[in-house]
C-alpha cells in the first residue's frame, strides 16, 4: 500500500513540474506570437509600398507592354524554399506543411531541388522522394530574419547566373482565422511578363500620377530587391507566427490534459489513503479487543444497553 501511494505521489509531483514547464512556454509562445504578427502586418504596409514603386517604375518603361505569353508547365528548374520549425511541441505543422509541397510539386514537372528552413521539416521531407539540397537555420527573433533573407537571396543569385535554377517558389505556413494556419505558396521568380503584367493591372491609390526620380532602370532594380527581400521576410514572419501558434493551441492542449491527469491521480491518491488510514484503524481495534482487558474496556466505555 505505502509503495503505491508512493508511486502515486511521485506520479503528481512529476505531472505538476511538467505543468510548470507547459504554462512558461504557453507564456512565451503567446508572447511570440504577438511580436511576429506585429512585424507581418507592418510588412504589409511596407509590402504595398514596394509594389507601387515597381507600378510607377514598370508603366515609365519605354517599351511597350506585350501581351502576356500562355503559361507553360515547365520553365527550367525549380528550386523550393520551404520554411519549417527547428524546435518540436508543434502538432501536425510540418506534417501539413511537408504534404502541402509533395502534393503542389508533384504538378510541376521540371526538375525540383528543395531548400529547406528548419531541421524538422528537413526530416519530414527526407522521408520522401524530393531532392534536398540546401538547409538554413530557422531565427528566433525578428532582428534574425534579416541574416537568413540575406542569405537565400545570395544563394539564389549565384544559382541563377550559373542557370542552375530558373524558377523559384515559397511555401510556408500562413496565419489563417478558424483553422490557426494554413500552407501557403508563392511564385517568388522569374518576373516574367505575366508577374508584369499582375503588377500594372493595380490602381493607383490617388488622382496624380507617379514620378520616377533617377533613372527608371535603376530605380526598377532598387525595387526588385526590395520585393524579393520582403516577400522572404514576410513568409519567414508568418511562418514563425503560425509556428507559435501552433504550439500556443498544442500546449493548451496539454495544459487541459495534465489539470485531467492531476485530477484523477490526487482522487487516487486521497482514496488510496483514507484506505490505508481505515485499515490502521480496522487492524488496532481489532489487535486491542484480542486482550481481556482491552474488551472490558471497550464495554466499560460503551456504556449500557438501552432496551
């Protein structure tokens, strides 16, 4: 008996630590949350900003706007950045994120190498038939994802001069109301005629018309960068933001199942020793009436019998 209540107590002290540890990081994935979805709606702005610029920048342009080419199902190789997590406790986010680009790729038929951001969907997709190629630790912070921008944008560059890749796609996980995230993709390259012709079909937002200061080409470029850069950034930040998210719901998950398990185990342990407790006192009573004189006074104490 004193081994199992034992047990029992050693089982609530353990759930109760864990509990501990659940609610900090419930704390700062909550936290987290907020920091990153800051960034992502102030990226927006910045976002639009920089799609105005290369508006005005594209429609200044002396050479006519042709008609856009129809589509082809294969341009050149593809290289997909695909942004994952490092760190676990993060329900099926790479599990939908990993399906999410098999099923998408599977419709491209060029040649595909994969770049990953994040060691664990660099596991999931290991463990299907897509070629890995480069791999790139997922930041912590919002001041990190500069650095890692930088870098994929050099990676790229130097691939495209040597037409190692042609085409370049996005996928990362993407804030979404009711379902907390979802898989997103985007086509980051080439800035082909129909990206182009997408860009000068938006309204400009006021009645006077737009002036390119310093050389149309070299603004346009300025702004080329911009776009690739804030289009990489903006998808790392929302892919963190689902990222916490996610771990945000599956620790309250965890939260409601340990308070369940605590429950039970403290029901457990109270029947358990009021058990014990009953059966001391079953066993003195019992070893003290053995004894004559435990009996006398036993009757003593209990006094006559009412008829």
């Amino acid at each position: 008996m004193s081994q199992t209540i034992a047990s029992l107590s050693r089982k609530i002290g353990t759930a109760g630590d864990l509990q501990s540890v659940v609610r900090t990081m419930k704390a700062v994935a909550a936290s987290s949350i907020g920091q990153f979805e800051s960034a992502v709606l102030a990226l927006d702005d910045y976002h639009r900003a920089v799609q105005l610029g290369l508006v005005a920048c594209l429609r200044e342009m002396a050479s006519p706007l042709v008609p856009a080419p129809a589509p082809r199902r294969e341009n050149g190789p593809i290289a997909a950045v695909v942004f994952g997590s490092d760190l676990g406790l993060v329900g099926q986010f790479n599990d939908v994120m990993a399906s999410f680009v098999v099923t998408t790729l599977a419709d491209l038929p060029a040649q595909k190498t994969v770049w990953t951001v994040g060691e664990r969907i660099r596991s999931r997709l290991r463990q299907t038939d897509l070629g890995l190629d480069k791999s790139f630790m997922l930041p912590g912070s919002i001041g990190a994802i500069t650095a890692l921008v930088g870098q994929i944008l050099v990676a790229l560059e130097t691939l495209r001069e040597q037409g190692a890749i042609n085409q370049v796609y996005v996928f990362h996980n993407s804030p979404h109301a009711g379902a907390i995230y979802r898989p997103v993709c985007q086509r980051l390259l080439p800035l082909d005629q129909v990206w182009r012709r997408q860009l000068t079909a938006m309204a400009w937002p006021t009645q006077n018309l737009p002036e390119v200061m310093g050389g149309g080409a070299a603004s346009l470029r300025a702004f080329v960068r911009e776009y690739l850069f804030v289009s990489l950034f903006r998808a790392c930040a929302e892919s963190l933001a689902s990222e916490n998210a996610s771990r945000l719901a599956a620790m309250q998950r965890a939260e409601k199942n340990i308070d369940e398990l605590l429950e039970t185990l403290r029901r457990s342990f109270h029947r358990l020793r009021q058990s014990g407790i009953d059966e001391e006192l079953f066993d003195l009573v019992s070893g003290f009436e053995v004894q004559p004189r435990g009996r006398n006074i036993l009757n003593n104490c209990s006094g006559p019998t009412e008829k």
